[in-house]
C-alpha cells in the first residue's frame, strides 16, 4: 500500500516528501496510522550525521496513532488500539536489560539495519530512521514498538510522550534525583527543555530557572513552570549564581548538546551538586576540566539516555500528571504542520529559530 513519508535519501542531503510502498505487516509485526508525529532535534542529528544509522531512510521517531493491522503472533494489540510508538525498545537479553537499564539496551537500534519500505517508482531499500518511521502517514513496526496509549489524552498530544516528555521527565526525575525545594537551570527551551522545566516544578523545585539564547521563548518557558529566564550570554554562569544566593543550583540539566552549554551547565551548579547532559553533541563537541577543579568542586557530570526512563512503566505515571493537570502537552507545542512542512520545521531548527512542531496527519 502507497502512503506519503518524509525521506531522508542521504547525510546531508534535504528532507523530501515521497510517496513508498509500505507493506503488510509480518509475525509479530503492527501497522499503525499515525494522527501526529513530533519533529525532534534528533532527526536532524540524523540527517546532519551526528547520528549515524543506515540511509535512506523514513525519519520521525515520536508519535502515536491506531493500529490498523496486526500480523500473525501478535496478541496483545487489535485494529482500533491507540497506542504510542516506542523508538528504542528494550531487548530483555543483554547486559543492560539485565541490571535493568533498558534504556541501556545494546540492541534497542536493531530494527533501523531493516528494511522498512521502497521508495515508489524506482524501488529504493528504504530503512526506519529510528526504528518507527514516524514521518508516515502510516507505518509498520515491531510489537515491542509500540505501547497503549494512556486514556484520556488525545492521540496528537500523546505522540510528544514517545520522545521528549519522556526524556526531559526522566531527566530531572530519574537521572538527576530532583528533590522537593531544590534549585534547577535547564538549559535549551526546546521539546526537551520545556518537558524539563514542567518535570522540575512536578518534582517541586522552588526555583528554576530556563536558559536560552533566544529571548522569544522566555514566555514559553514560564508557562512551563520556569521562575526566572535567562539569555545565554558570556556571563550565564554567573547570572544563575546571582539568582541562586551566589551558590549556583543544586540541579543543570543540560538539553543542547554543545560543548559551551555544558561547560556552562556544570559552572552554573552549586559545589557537590548535579549536572545532566541530555542534549547529542557531536564528536567534535569537546568538554574539558582540570583535575584540581574536579577535586574541589566536587560536582557529578551525568549523561542521560532517552532520560533514564522505561517507558512501559513511565507512560502511565505521565498519564497521571496530564489528566491531573500538572502536566500541560499543548505547552510543548509552538506550531502545528501538515507532513508537507517538515522539510521547512528543518530549515528553521538549522537557523536557530526552530519551536517545538507537532505533525498532524
């Protein structure tokens, strides 16, 4: 069957909307229609190669839709289903999956070697970016790759759990141990940032503070749960000290992935305290200390996958924050598009001037 997709034909070449034959789901396999994808800065680490995965490739790694097909062995999904897709599913066997890290998994990324789909016309192998291949209007994964979708939020917003709201939840919530009354800076005001900065006042800090380069998003950033916003500049670090009793906060989570900004990050938390780098930086992205200001500072430099979370036993506790009302998704959102403008949310995230897309299919 011929659906539209967003296919990436090689590193470095421009997103192109196609039309690819997708085929019937196999054993244990599942077709989905997606109502909405979100348009994450890890795609675009995957179109620019700091994410290196087989190409070409359909991209989009975080949404939800309704099973439309099940293949033979699956049993525990049935055509109508909600579900969100799982883009890094755990395999149960190896060593992480065993200490029960499964965000760990050695072999989460398996499904992307596959081939997904060819392309229409001239038959291209066409691979699943991140396993999912989200940037679909319809696509066929794993069981393993999806999960049910939590009642009671609609499908257009539960797309944003499969990636940053788990990620920025988990972030300060299992990665970085938030504790009630302490201090947070998240630096980047993306998807990420901003699920950071709902997580931190879920977690009860009494001051957060949000750090960007863009002052337009200082508004987003306080709806989010932000206390203060400060424009990253050469003086950040000392900026967040002053706001902190000249001690820097107990918590920097750290959702950029630039050398500078975690440099930064770490300046700007308090002696003995945290820092969790979320954001992908490249190879070329080089973060230095001295020995003596490891001693002396006495800091913890933690990174932090897919936010340390499991996402068969986060989702529902997610869930529960979003039809409590603590957890806002459409404060995630700055702009909706069709499949057509994912090529354009691209460009902008390369200008710098990107917001937080959602696709709605």
């Amino acid at each position: 069957m011929a659906v539209r997709a967003a296919v990436l034909p090689a590193v470095g070449s421009p997103l192109e909307i196609a039309e690819i034959d997708l085929p019937d789901p196999g054993p244990g396999q599942v077709r989905v229609r997606l109502a909405a994808a979100g348009v994450c800065h890890s795609d675009l680490s995957l179109t620019n190669g700091t994410m290196r995965l087989p190409v070409p490739a359909v991209l989009g790694h975080e949404g939800a839709g309704t099973v439309v097909a099940v293949g033979e062995g699956v049993r525990h999904l049935a055509p109508g289903d909600g579900v969100v897709l799982n883009w890094a599913p755990a395999c149960g066997n190896c060593h992480a999956c065993a200490l029960g890290e499964v965000w760990l998994c050695a072999n989460a990324l398996a499904g992307a070697a596959e081939v997904h789909a060819r392309r229409t016309g001239d038959g291209t192998d066409l691979h699943p970016g991140l396993n999912v291949a989200a940037f679909a209007e319809e696509t066929v994964v794993q069981e393993s790759c999806v999960l049910p979708a939590p009642d009671g939020v609609p499908l257009t917003d539960a797309a944003l759990l499969g990636c940053a709201v788990l990620t920025g939840y988990g972030a300060v919530h299992h990665s970085a141990k938030v504790r009630p009354g302490e201090t947070v800076a998240v630096f980047g005001v993306g998807g990420v940032g901003l699920a950071a900065l709902q997580s931190a006042r879920i977690a009860g800090a009494s001051t957060i503070v949000a750090v960007d380069v863009s002052p337009e998003k200082e508004d987003l950033a306080r709806i989010a749960g932000a206390t203060d916003y400060v424009v990253a500049s050469d003086t950040t670090a000392r900026d967040i000290r002053a706001l902190t009793g000249k001690q820097g906060v107990d918590v920097a989570v750290e959702c950029v992935g630039r050398a500078v900004t975690i440099r930064t990050a770490w300046e700007s938390t308090r002696r003995g305290g945290r820092t969790t780098v979320v954001g992908i930086g490249g190879k070329d992205q080089q973060v230095t200390f001295n020995a003596l200001e490891l001693f002396h500072w006495g800091r913890t430099l933690s990174g932090c996958v897919y936010g340390n979370s499991n996402p068969a036993q986060d989702l529902p506790v997610l869930a529960e924050h979003i039809r409590a009302g603590r957890l806002d998704l459409g404060a995630l959102v700055t702009e909706r598009i069709a499949l057509e403008g994912i090529p354009g949310a691209f460009e902008n995230m390369l200008a710098g001037k990107g917001g937080r897309a959602l696709v709605v299919f």
